[in-house]
C-alpha cells in the first residue's frame, strides 16, 4: 500500500516535471528562440546591407578618383587646346617667344591670326578616336566636329641663333603649335628674316558631368483672338 503510494508520488512528479518543462519550452525557450533566430536574420541582413554600401562606397571612390585624374586631363588640354581664340593670350605668347630668343618686339615685323577653321587638316594635330561606340545607341563624337584650326604667320628678323631660338620656342609654348612652314632669307650684315607658318587649335571645352545644367525656360505662346471686340 505504501509501495503504491511512492509509485503515485513520482507518477505525479514525473508529469509535473515533464508539464513544467513543456510550459517552459512553450512560454520561455521557444519565443526566445524565435526571437534569436529573428535577431540572427536581422544581423544578417544588416550585414548584407553593410556589404553592398561598402561595395558601392568602394565603387563610388573609384569613380571619383578617376573623375578628377579626367578633370586634370581636361585641364590639361585646355591648355593646349583652349576653347577659344583668345588671341591676346597668344600674342603675349609669341611675343614671349621671341623675346627670349633674343629677338625685340620691333623685330617682329608681322604677326597674324587667321580666323579659326572647324576641322583638323590631315597634316595637323589630332585627338584620339574612341574606338567603342557611345552608350545607347548615339552615334560617335568626330573629332572633327570638336576642333577648329586656326593658321598663324610670324615674320621677324634676326641672327642665325636667334632663329633657331625662336623656332624651339614656338614649339615648347604653353598652347600646342605646330610649325608647317619655315622660310628663311638673309639680311645685311650677318641678320636674318624668318617667315614662319603654323597652326593653332582651338577645341571644345570637356562637359564637366558634375556641372549644373540650367533648364531653358521656353515661355508659353499666349493665343491672341482675331474677332472683334463687341459693343
């Protein structure tokens, strides 16, 4: 009898402990499990999401490192190929020039310009062609559609030296030009006359793509009536 008793006991015991355990599992284990696995797959995501911006960070530095290399490069042939004539700065050039060779501004009996030419000569200076077809189907930039030549003649007079002075300073100006022509005749006294031919461009001004385009405002037409006012 009393045998049965204990036996009862730990019948009861059992259940409780097993009731305890599976209320447990129920109420306490399993939602912090579900809240953990929620966790994880929040952490998951967060780091893939950390991944990608670090990626596109990545891309984006590139991006930009290699924007301002272009802008430098642009820089760069804006100087060699200014986007105007500016024709005072090349005379202040040439004069330069010809300074340092030796020879005085009063011994420069013509200096002269001629207007610009859209194009590039086939003896003239040319810019690289992109050999991959622009994005979306537009047709490729010429380049010479970009540049314009513009012929320069220099007359001046000097010693042998200072001709030849002059013809590498010409070439080592700041502005790209180039010598086509050289014709060169002697003067009294040791002194020589140099006639000089060549060209200058002017070329188009790189777009910078970070610049700012300003809509153009087309101002709608206000419809006016032929009829006549009435009375």
């Amino acid at each position: 009898m009393r045998f049965n008793k204990i036996k009862k006991t730990y019948l009861i015991g059992g259940f409780a402990i097993a009731l305890l355990a599976l209320l447990s599992w129920f109420f306490l284990v399993s939602p912090r499990m579900d809240q953990a696995r929620e966790i994880g797959e929040q952490q998951a995501a967060a780091e893939a999401r950390n991944a990608s911006s670090e990626r596109q960070i990545a891309a984006l530095t590139t991006l930009k490192n290699g924007l301002v290399r272009e802008r430098q490069i642009a820089a760069a042939l804006a100087i060699k190929f200014p986007p105007t004539a500016d024709q005072a700065t090349l005379f202040r050039q040439i004069v330069a020039a010809a300074t340092a060779a030796g020879i005085q501004e009063k011994n420069i009996t013509s200096l002269g310009p001629a207007a610009p030419i859209l194009g590039a000569p086939s003896s003239g200076a040319k810019l690289p062609v992109v050999a991959t077809p622009p994005a979306n189907g537009a047709a490729p930039v010429k380049a010479a559609e970009n540049m314009a030549t513009m012929a320069v003649s220099l007359n001046a007079q000097g010693d042998v030296t200072q001709m030849v002075n002059i013809l590498k300073n010409l070439e080592d100006l700041p502005r790209s030009f180039l010598i086509t022509q050289v014709n060169l005749s002697s003067a009294d006294q040791g002194k020589f006359t140099i006639a000089v031919q060549g060209n200058m461009y002017v070329h188009r001004a790189v777009p910078d793509p970070d610049a700012k385009v300003v809509p153009v405002v087309v101002p709608t037409p206000v419809a006016t009536s032929t009829q006549g006012v009435g009375p």
